[in-house]
C-alpha cells in the first residue's frame, strides 16, 4: 500500500515520499479502514522534520524505523475487520485515531490503509464529509483532555491561548459546554471568529496577555489551557491553587501553588467514551469542523510546513481518495 513516509530527519522536501509500505491486516479486535483523508497536526509535521522527534526520543517513545508514518487523525471506510470485533462492519463511515508510537507494522494515519483498536474509532452518520472529519478527534481529544487536568469547578473561569487554532478553539467551545467564563486571546482578525466560538472575553493576543487576562478576571483565572505554548508567562494570570495545561511538556513556576500539566493524547486513544462525546458534540454542531487546505498525498511536504508555520485556521487534510466530494487540489503552497 502506499504511504507517507520518511526514514530520516531533515528537509521535507527530501525526507517525506509517497512509499509503498507493507500491507496491515487486522487482528482480534481491531478494524482496517481505507483512509479517505487524514489530517496533519504539527506533532505528525514535527517527526520528520525533527523538531518533535526529539521530544519523543528523549521520552523513550520514538522507535527507529524503515519508513516511518506519521499522522493521529483520519477518516474513512471500514475495509475489514477481525475477531471479536463488534459494532463495525466493512463499508462503515469512520473517524478513528492512531498512532505511530507504537510496534511496527502498525502504521500513523498517513496512508492508504490503517489498523487501530475498535475502542479508537466512531461510527459517522453516513454521507458524511469525510475529509471535515478527520480534523476533529486529535485537536478535540487534546482539548478534553487539558480541560480534565484543570479538574475546575463548573462555574470556574479558564483563559485560552491560541484560541483561533484548531485546538484553542475547540478548547474555547468545551469550556463553554462545562458551564465555564472563558477568557481567550485573539489577534485582531480573529476576534470575531473567537467571539463566536463562545468566549466570553477576548483579549489581544500579544506579550501581554497574563496582564490583559488580570484586567478581565482580577483574581486569576482558575485554569489556563495553553494552545499557543506560550508557557512560563502565563504564571501571573493564574489564581493561587489554579493549573495550566500546556500542549509540550513546560517546567513552569510553581509559586503558590500552581500546577503545569500535559495532555498526552497517546493515554487516551482507546478512550471511546471521550471519543463517541466528541462525535456528538460536533454532529450536533456544537464542535466547529475546520479544514485549512486540502492536498493530494505528493503534496505532504506542502502540508507539513503549512502546519509547522502556524498561523492556521484549521488543519489541513491529506486526500488519500482523489475522486471525493469537496477535494480540490491546492495549487501551491
């Protein structure tokens, strides 16, 4: 089959090839799906370009491999299934997350077939736009996850960076759902995006903001998740006792009491109860889908540094099927 797939660090353009790997086949419990689209977060971009590779090194978790494939998210078609396998069957819609953090042949969500756990994949009502779709379950998943770490009360009120992001925003929107006062930054193109989302407060996105978050809540905000990394800074818009939640792993201060969290998606990937609650929020509209760019398979270097220089609204999406609905090759970069 083939794949996206780089066996060493370095320049995109030279490192990331569409490669025939080898096939997966399920086993016990486990479901195989041909991947419509899978979308590209900055951890999946950071691999082969080396920037997150030594996070995960360093973490013991990056195995040396002949023709490594990243990617978390994907949707697309159930193609087979294994034993004990119940729920699914082939011609199924999709979303499912995987990881290539794991024993090889098992493959990240950047290929033509996939193999994961039953627990890491849900059910789409059919018809649906499979390519929106698989930008939803890492970014939200991240999301919940940091929001749990806060461990707030329901009428807390939490601040949001990057909140125009793909996981800021979803960031913003769960709050919301969990009944807290949200405080989230916005550049000034972004604040009616960021207004809609459901913040309740947006503050310009600068150096500034643990002084602007201050003038908004005077006692601190109780939780901060952190989407736009912007880590030891946001110290002082913290209450005493309060947490943040940081998508890296960050060393931050911990006078009074303050607590520097991490949500590992890894951790929750066989989650389905979290995953099946993120399907329904964004069925029922509640969770934006949002898709930056669409590119074929030959443009993932393309769509790798579009992730890694920031600034999308959205994430893009590989297309692994080029006769989609609602694919249209991108022309550039």
């Amino acid at each position: 089959m083939r794949a996206i797939a780089f066996s060493e660090f370095g320049d995109l353009d030279r490192v990331v090839r569409v490669r025939e790997v080898p096939d997966v086949y399920p086993g016990p419990g486990d479901i195989r799906v041909r991947v419509v689209a899978a979308a590209v977060s900055p951890s999946d971009a950071g691999l082969p370009s080396g920037q997150t590779a030594k996070l995960w090194r360093t973490m013991g978790l990056f195995p040396p491999a002949r023709n490594f494939v990243a990617g978390y998210d994907a949707a697309g078609v159930v193609d087979d299934v294994g034993p004990d396998v119940g729920g699914f069957a082939a011609g199924d819609e999709v979303a499912i997350l995987t990881t290539a953090l794991q024993p090889q042949p098992t493959f990240g969500s950047h290929a033509e077939y996939v193999v994961v756990p039953q627990e890491s994949a849900v059910l789409l009502p059919r018809g649906s736009d499979l390519i929106a779709w698989s930008t939803l379950l890492m970014n939200s998943l991240t999301a919940r996850m940091a929001l749990e770490l806060l461990n707030l009360d329901t009428d807390s009120v939490v601040a949001v960076t990057g909140a125009a992001g793909a996981v800021g925003a979803y960031a913003v929107q769960l709050a919301k759902r969990r009944g807290h006062t949200v405080v989230a930054d916005a550049a000034d193109k972004d604040r009616d995006l960021v207004a809609v989302l459901g913040a309740d407060h947006v503050v310009a996105r600068s150096d500034n903001f643990a002084r602007l978050v201050r003038e908004v809540a005077t006692d601190g905000v109780a939780g901060v998740v952190d989407a736009a990394l912007v880590g030891a800074a946001l110290h002082p818009a913290v209450r005493d006792g309060g947490t943040v939640a940081c998508l890296r792993p960050t060393d931050g201060p911990t006078q009074r009491g303050i607590r520097w969290e991490w949500p590992f998606v890894p951790d929750e990937l066989t989650n389905t109860r979290a995953l099946e609650e993120l399907r329904d929020f964004a069925a029922s509209g509640a969770l934006a889908l949002r898709v930056s760019k669409t590119y074929t398979p030959e443009q993932a270097p393309q769509a790798y540094r579009a992730v890694l220089r920031g600034g999308l609204r959205g994430r893009p999406v590989i297309v692994f099927d080029p006769g989609y609905p609602n694919f249209h090759v991108q022309a550039g970069e």
